[in-house]
C-alpha cells in the first residue's frame, strides 16, 4: 500500500479491535519456527503492531522494522510496544511497493493481512524480494473472504460479503487473497515456495459477541460502510440491517464462524 492509498476499512474502533487482537501465535504461527534470537525482520503493514511486538520479543536482540501506511496507527503501535516492554523494534510510515531499504537486509519480510489490500500485490513481494537477504524468508498471510462460512445464517446478514467485495474490488483490492498467494509470490519471481493455510474460529458467545461487532460495526460504522454508500452498492438503512443481521448470528447459542488464511514461505 502506498502511502497516500487509502485502507479499505479505515482505522475505525471496530476495525482496530480486530487488529490488535492479533499476536505472533494466533496469526504468524507458520513463520514462529523460523523466528530466532539474532535474526532481523521488516514487518510490513504492521498495524498496530501487536504481531510485531510478538516478533520481537522472539528474535531479540536482533533488531524489527515495522512499516505502515498510515501514521496515526503506528502511534498506537509504539504505545503497544512500549506498554510490553519491547525496545528492539523501530516504526516508520513507507511504502510497500517503495520500501525505503537497501538490497539484502533483513533476515526474515513479513506481512499479514496486506496484500489483498493492494492494488499491485505482485510489485509488493518483489519488494519484499528485494529487501531480504539471500536464503532469507518472505512471510505472508491474508485471509480469504470466500472461505468465510457461519451458521446460522440470518438472512439479514447474508448480503454483507456481496458488499464487501464490491467495496474491496472498488479500492483496487482482492477479498480472495488466500488462494492467490502461491501465483502472486511465483509471479514475483520466488521459486521456492512453501504454502499452508490455517483458520480463525469464533464459537463462544464472547467471540461471537466481539467478531459481530467488529464485522458487522464496519459494515455499518467504518470507512466500508462509506465506502459502500458513495459508491451505491447499499444504502444506510440496508447496513443497518447486515448489521442487525450480524447480532442476530452473534445471539444464537449455536453460533460458529470459521476464516480460512492462506499462507506462503518463500526463499529469497
């Protein structure tokens, strides 16, 4: 993502629940074997770095790089880092297709949840390529919208992801990421190249209570909401229902909600 892109979601407080929920061993457990003390790792698209944070407890005293986009929550990332006590770790807007390093420099390029956020994701590895030093690894894993799949399905809710795409595909994004990472990372030039997949699951009332809100808020509340309004693919009172659509599934007892990741470990 350039710096000047602007994010799919925005950085809503329902969508930023959702980011700084993730740790290294709920959402980069692939890559934790190849973490070590010593290594040097570039976070890419970092969020509020609590992914990054993780990283960098593991590869201590080696030294992190997290990058985003947006500097209004690489402020919350440093408070996040400093509130565990992490000081091996430095945070800087950049640009993932422009990444302001030299060739060859880190030991391990990460990025979780980035690439099927932009519009070039193949530009954006080769990057990643650049950056790490031979027999380094690039990391990636983004979720794939179309695995998505809940039960009950309140016909309320069920409009939600047809939304979505077009809002994501509109911003020059892909929601089908995951089972596109192997053709992105070979399109970039890789050709050693190791795939996997995991899944969330939410299925306890307080998850279900959590991810409604943080799903169904931003389809009414965040910039994919507005998003979806300006463009025309819903209005405001049609958001309000997915939204109500998303409490009704979160109050059911039997409540379930799987999302499928796709991952990739690629050899520079």
């Amino acid at each position: 993502m350039s710096a000047n892109a602007t994010y799919t979601h925005g950085h809503h407080a329902n969508v930023l629940s959702a980011h700084q929920w993730r740790t290294v061993e709920n959402s980069a457990a692939y890559l934790v074997p190849h973490l070590r003390a010593g290594l040097s790792v570039l976070d890419v698209g970092c969020g509020p770095g609590t992914i990054t944070a993780g990283m960098a407890e593991l590869v201590a005293p080696g030294r992190v790089a997290a990058t985003d986009a947006a500097e209004v929550v690489l402020a919350e990332a440093r408070r996040n880092a400093e509130a565990k006590g992490v000081t091996n770790v430095e945070f800087a807007v950049a640009d993932v297709h422009a990444l302001d390093f030299p060739d060859d420099t880190f030991d391990v390029v990460h990025a979780h949840q980035v690439l099927q956020h932009i519009a070039d994701p193949v530009r954006a590895l080769a990057e990643m390529r650049r950056v790490a030093k031979p027999g380094g690894i690039v990391a990636a894993r983004e979720a794939d919208f179309g695995t998505m799949i809940w039960y009950p399905e309140p016909e309320a809710m069920a409009p939600w992801r047809h939304i979505y795409y077009k809002v994501a595909r509109g911003n020059g994004g892909e929601p089908e990421g995951g089972r596109r990472l192997v053709s992105w990372a070979r399109r970039a030039g890789f050709t050693d190249v190791t795939a996997s997949a995991s899944a969330w699951c939410y299925a306890t009332p307080e998850e279900r209570e959590w991810w409604s809100e943080s799903w169904g808020g931003r389809m009414r509340d965040s910039s994919v909401a507005d998003k979806a309004v300006a463009a025309g693919h819903a209005t405001r009172e049609e958001l309000q229902r997915v939204y109500e659509g998303w409490k009704e599934w979160a109050a059911a007892e039997d409540g379930w909600y799987s999302v499928t990741h796709g991952e990739i470990l690629c050899r520079a």
